[in-house]
C-alpha cells in the first residue's frame, strides 16, 4: 500500500512518519481491496490535527480524522477510527437475500 504524507503549517518528526509508514499497512488486514493512504498533519495554535483518506479498490474512500496535544496521540487515534470503520465495513459484506429459484428446490413433474 502507497502512503503519502503531508504537513500544513508544521514539522512533522521523523519518529512520526515512520510510525505512520509501520501502522497504516497493517490496515490492510481489514480489506485487501486497499491501495493507497494520503496522512495530512496539521498544526492549529496548541492543537495537532491528523486526517487519513484510504482509497479502495471499487469502493468508497475512508476518511478519519483525530487530534490532540501530540502528534503520536492524534495518530493513533486516527488510525483506531479508520480500524473501526473497516471493522465495521467487513461485517457488512455484501449479501445475498434472494431465495433458490422454484425450480431449483422442486425437481421436475413435481
């Protein structure tokens, strides 16, 4: 999966980037439709703001946002919410609520 990371108003440490590159590939594991993740850091007076836009495969994009004093804390929750998101969207797979045709279930001249 393709991570692209971007900082508006703000240095983004180098310890951060990379917890960024380690923890959003493990997202994949929820859907394996995943190619790609933008993480835009942003800084606003005393408060540190992080959005991740995941796209899918034939899919909606996710978005998630968080934020708090410390990058690594607004990351984290980020990433938590995104985790949710997908949890949430793998357990409402797509079924299939049509039942057998009649002619399937009942053999012929019955």
């Amino acid at each position: 999966m393709r991570v692209q990371i971007a900082a508006r108003n703000c240095e983004v440490p180098t310890a951060v980037r990379a917890r960024t590159d380690e923890q959003l590939p493990r997202l994949a594991r929820f859907d394996d439709r995943l190619s790609g993740a933008e993480v835009v850091f942003e800084e606003e007076r005393h408060l540190k703001k992080v959005e991740g836009v995941l796209s899918v495969d034939g899919g909606e994009t996710v978005v998630a946002r968080g934020q708090g004093t410390e990058f690594r804390a607004a990351l984290d929750q980020m990433v938590d919410r995104l985790s949710r998101i997908l949890r949430r969207r793998r357990s409402r797979a797509v079924k299939n609520h049509k039942g057998p045709r009649l002619s399937e279930v009942a053999g012929p001249g019955e």
